[in-house]
C-alpha cells in the first residue's frame, strides 16, 4: 500500500463521513491512481464538518479531494487524474491518439455522466422525502437509463472505455459504481460488468480499504 | 475569422437549433479558442433532428462539438479545450504551477458548476411546466447561489480564474453566461463582471457570430 506519511504527494481528504458515503467520498479517485502505478502518497485529514478556513484557499467549496504533490497545489479529482496520469502512461498513454481518447473519455465521465448521478443522489438520498424528489424520479431514471445505454453501446466489447485501462476508468467506475439501488446497472450486464472489472483490480480494493481505514469510529458509537 | 474550408481541424456543429439555444452550442467553447489564437478551423454542420449514425460512433451521446483534428477524433468540449490548449500558451501556460491552476479551473466549470447549470436548464426551459420543476426551483436556486457565493469569493479580485486568461475562463464563462433569466449573475456583481469580461472579448464575438451565421433559416419562417 504505498501510504507513506512522509511522501511529498499528498492527499487531503476527510477524517469522517457517515456510513452511506464512506468508501464513497471523491479522494477514493486519487488514491486509485497511486495504487495503480505504486506511488506512495501521504494523507491530510480533515473535518467535514468543520472545515479548516483556510481549507477554502485551496477548494472554492471546501470539497475533497485538494492534493499539494511537493508544492504545487490542485483541487478537482478530475484536474488531479490527469496529473497524476503525467507520471506514468499506465494511467495515460504518451501517444497522441491515446492520449486524446482517455481525455475524451475523462470528461465524459465528469460532465455527461456524472451530472445525472449528483441529480440520482440528490433524490434518492439528500431530498428522499421531499415532493419534488419524488415526482422527478421517474423522469430522472429514464433519462439517466437512455445515457448509460449509449455508453454501453459506446463501450461495446471492450474492458477499458480507452483501449487500454486508464485515468477514464477510475472516474467512470467510481461515478457508474454510485448507481447503487436505481437499478440501472442490474439493467445493463455489460456496463456492470464494467464496474465489476473496475473494483475488482488489487489497486481499488486497496485504495478503497485506505479511505475507509482513515475515517474516524461514528461520534454516536464513541 | 479563422473559420476555412481547407484547415485541417473541423469542429462538427448543428446546421439548426431552436432559437433560444441558438447562440449557446457548444461549439462554441473551441471556436472561442480557436479565435483566441488565430487557428483556422473549418465546420462539418449537421442535422440536430436527424443525426447522422456515424456521429454516434464519433460521440456517444450524438452532441456536439466533436473535432477532427487532422485525423486526431476527439470529443466532450473540456478535452477539446485542453487538446486545443497544448496548441498555444495563450490558452494554457507552460509551466507546471499554471498548468496546475488552469486544469483545476477547468474541471471545476464542467463538474462543479456546469451541472448545476444542466438542472437550471431542465426545470427553466425543457420541464418549465412539470410540477416538480416548480417544486424543485427555490432549492435549486438556492444551491446554484451558494455555489455561486464560493466562486465569487474565489475568484478574489482577479480578472481571470488562473491569473491569466486561459480554457479555464473559455469554459467558466460559458458556464455561466447560461444563468440568464435566474437572476444569479445579477445578484453578484463580480461574477456578472466576469463573465461581461469574456464575453466582451473580440475573440468571443467573433466565435459567436460564426456560430449564429452556421445556423439554417428556421424551417417555419422558410
């Protein structure tokens, strides 16, 4: 696992999240990405809660993940794959051609598909009682269903949305892997099996097991 | 106008939409930095009611833009801004800091700020008359401004995201010059400013006007 307290990259993310979001938060993406190439990172932990002020100096809204690799600061997950995906074409392949498809691919991850997702969690968890949410939901979940089915068509045979796996692939495993209890991927064997290829690779479990083991035990259970 | 039949990057675009999305295409993004920098580019126009089924195996979705870039395919506008970028410093400084800034500000218009835009634009014009759109509008609102306050604060007294003029500024203005009608821009001056700023530019200008003179007559006024 290449945390490493004294690595000069690190990764701020939070030190508590309640359990539907853990295993969740966005400094999953990042830390996926160290895992892939071995590249050791060191973690800053903060309060959800009671963000740092100075906090928003470095994060217009106070979200995670900001990483500072040596010095050069960064927020926005999608900014730090491409980043990090500079250190080693594992993540991002040197040639022009490959190079343009995986950031094709990565910004479609963070704004064709992604944006339905905040929409899906936004009814299905933070305004789940609320009217709106429920008369929005039937709309909702068809229109996020034509955009997957075009994705997996897009897709098609392929492992990896790029040829090869890449950067695309850690943002869209981690946005499509939120689809959990609209069905939409149960609905859509290729794309599951998508992200089933995703979080099975040693670096997610890894990476996945590092968020979780930095969150703090529940206040309510202390 | 760099706009030529011969040059080797074409921006595929509609020959027609509805006048109120008329001006907001986005193609609009890489004509702008195209105009920023003086590369020629020439249009492949096509049908937004009868999309071509090859445009699907070019972008998953049937949007636009998607460039052909002397035999480069690319598609989402973020990855053409930045492709479009590495072109020319005047879009994306060289050094590692800049580079840092530009690309965080980058992802930050299309996935912090964009889709709440892209719910803005659901319940102010394609669901204007669904009741949860009515019911959803005060929250939206409300989340869209807090968003907003942040940026504002960010962007301090700067004239532009990343110091310099850069993609990130091509994609944030664009962004938000959208909010028309919701009294967003209005109730804060410095972002109204903003985008008064980049809009204003004769680069922006010109990429506008070619992106009206593409447009077909309207069918009904034929």
């Amino acid at each position: 696992m290449p945390t490493d307290p004294d690595a000069p990259l690190r990764i701020t993310a939070f030190d508590w999240v309640p359990d539907f979001a853990r295993g969740y938060v966005r400094d999953l993406r990042p830390r996926w990405a160290c895992e892939e190439i071995g590249l050791p990172y060191s973690t800053r932990l903060i309060s959800a809660i009671d963000r740092p002020a100075d906090h928003y100096a470095r994060q217009p809204w106070g979200q995670v993940p900001v990483i500072d690799d040596d010095g050069l600061c960064m927020f926005e997950s999608g900014a730090i794959l491409l980043h990090l995906g500079e250190k080693d074409e594992r993540l991002l392949p040197r040639d022009r051609e490959g190079r343009a498809r995986v950031t094709s691919w990565l910004f479609a991850a963070y704004n064709s598909v992604e944006p339905l997702f905040f929409e899906i969690g936004n009814v299905e968890i933070f305004a789940a009682g609320k009217e709106w949410a429920k008369l929005r939901r039937p709309s909702l979940l068809e229109e996020a269903g034509q955009r997957l089915d075009r994705l997996e068509t897009a897709l098609g045979t392929r492992d990896w949305l790029a040829g090869e796996f890449s950067i695309a692939d850690i943002a869209m495993v981690t946005v499509l892997r939120d689809a959990t209890g609209a069905d939409l991927l149960e609905q859509r064997p290729r794309l599951a099996a998508y992200v089933e290829r995703g979080t099975s690779r040693p670096a997610f479990q890894a990476a996945l097991a590092a968020q979780l083991a930095d969150f703090r035990p529940d206040p309510v259970a202390a």
